[in-house]
C-alpha cells in the first residue's frame, strides 16, 4: 500500500491553499519525507500523521536544491539538534549530485548546530540506476527530469516508488517533458505530476497542462494527482484542461489532500 500526503501543493509562491513543495509518503511499514520545503515539519504535525514529531522522520528523499523543495531539511537539522529530541534512529537523507556541497556551505554557516544531538546523519547522492529497499518489501528509484539549475547541482530527480505487492507511485519532481519522465509514468498506480503554470505561462523546466496532457495520454496511469501549481495554475480548473488530452481519472491537489494506491 501506498499513501502520498500532499503536505504543500504549491510552488515557490505560495498562496493560501497551495503551500511550497513538501509531502509524507507511507510505503508499507516505511514513512518518508519528500522535498521538505519552507513549513513542511510545521504542516505534518498539523496533519497528525507524524505523532512523534522530529523523532519520527528518519528517511528523507529530495528531488532537487532548490530552496522551495529543500529549505525545511535545515530546519530539521536543527530541530534535532535539540536536547529534547531523544531518537537515536540514524537521519537518512537521499538527493541529486551537489545535496553534500549544500550542507557544508550551509555548515560553514551554523556550525555544530547542524549535527543531530543522539543521531547519526547520513548522506547519500544517489548513484545512476541505484534502488532503494524499504521497511516492508517496498522500494524507490530516482529518475532524471528535466529541471535546469544554476549552482550547486544541474540534476533533477523523479522518483518511483513500489510496494511489496508491486503497485506503483511516481513523483516527477520539477521538470519540463523528458522521456524518463515518460517511461516511468508507464501504467503507474499514481502519477503525481507538477503542472505550474497555464500554457501561456509556458517556463522552461516545468510542465503545464498541454504537456501534462500529453504525458498522460501516452503513459496512462491509474490516477493523475496535478501539484506544484504557482498561483494562475491554482486559480485554474486543470482537471478540465487536462481531460480534453485524458480520459482517465484525474485530480487537482490541494494543501491536505491524501491520495492512497493499494
């Protein structure tokens, strides 16, 4: 079973509905943060789904730098360096080429304050076609996209995620069309899937509802999830745009919003 929580629906400019990226995804026994950008601890323990606050995020994944996916992983770093955040579970976070240089400039800055206080931090830059096993039987990939950036990194991740019984959610991260985006997408349980802008707000890197029309006409997953919408796309009716490409089911995220497969 896979359960995505949409913890912020937005993009960098957040509106009240639709807050910068950050989502909880439940992969069987395993609980994962994806892309903690600005708010994203304060908004899963409004959500209830992480009773044990600080202390129950242990696997973090990052699809990109850029601050509106990465910025709350510093404020995580610091929160559990806190006396009173006793798990001695060890911090695990995966992300692109460049997420190691990120947290040493950020380290040059505040120090030790950045060390887990009873935990181990392990950091990982993921490997080309390397697979992630998780609690349960479950696992997750990346995947590249297309989403240039301009320091630090110029790589951009999606991830698939499978649980033990073979269902399957892809996130596709930020990107613009790119074919793994494509191949991944096959027949996917859920496709969660950044849709920004509207066609006439067109920006390199990023998918509108034309594209995601397209993406999803070929790849014909079981159930569409649009987020990452700036603040036009929001005020948009994208279900209605993206069903004159797709006639399967299809659903425009909000702050809140949990979408189950399995």
């Amino acid at each position: 079973m896979i359960n995505f929580h949409i913890l912020g629906a937005g993009g960098a400019v957040p509106t009240a509905t639709h807050s910068p990226a950050a989502y909880w995804v439940v992969v069987d026994d395993q609980k994962l943060m994806l892309d903690p950008g600005p708010g994203a601890m304060v908004r899963l323990l409004q959500s209830g789904l992480a009773p044990k606050g600080v202390d129950g995020i242990d696997l973090i994944l990052l699809s990109h730098l850029h601050p509106d996916h990465s910025l709350d992983l510093i404020a995580l770093l610091f929160a559990a360096h806190s006396p009173i955040c006793l798990s001695e579970k060890p911090l695990r976070v995966f992300g692109p080429v460049g997420l190691k240089a990120l947290l040493g400039k950020f380290r040059d800055i505040y120090g030790r304050w950045l060390d887990p206080r009873h935990r181990t931090l392990d950091v990982v830059e993921w490997d080309e076609n390397q697979t992630l096993a998780l609690c349960g039987g479950g696992k997750v990939a990346p995947f590249q996209v297309n989403h240039p950036q301009d320091h630090l990194s110029d790589e951009a991740l999606g991830y698939r995620f499978t649980d033990a019984d073979g269902k399957t959610a892809v996130f596709s991260g930020d990107t613009g069309a790119c074919p793994a985006l494509n191949k991944a997408a096959q027949g996917a349980d859920l496709l969660v899937v950044e849709c920004s802008v509207p066609d006439d707000l067109e920006t390199p890197g990023h998918m509108h509802p034309s594209v995601v029309g397209a993406l999803c006409a070929e790849s014909r997953p079981g159930h569409v999830v649009l987020t990452h919408q700036y603040p036009a796309a929001a005020a948009m009716d994208l279900v209605k745009e993206i069903a004159q490409y797709f006639d399967g089911k299809i659903s425009q995220a909000r702050d809140g919003d949990s979408y189950q497969v399995g």
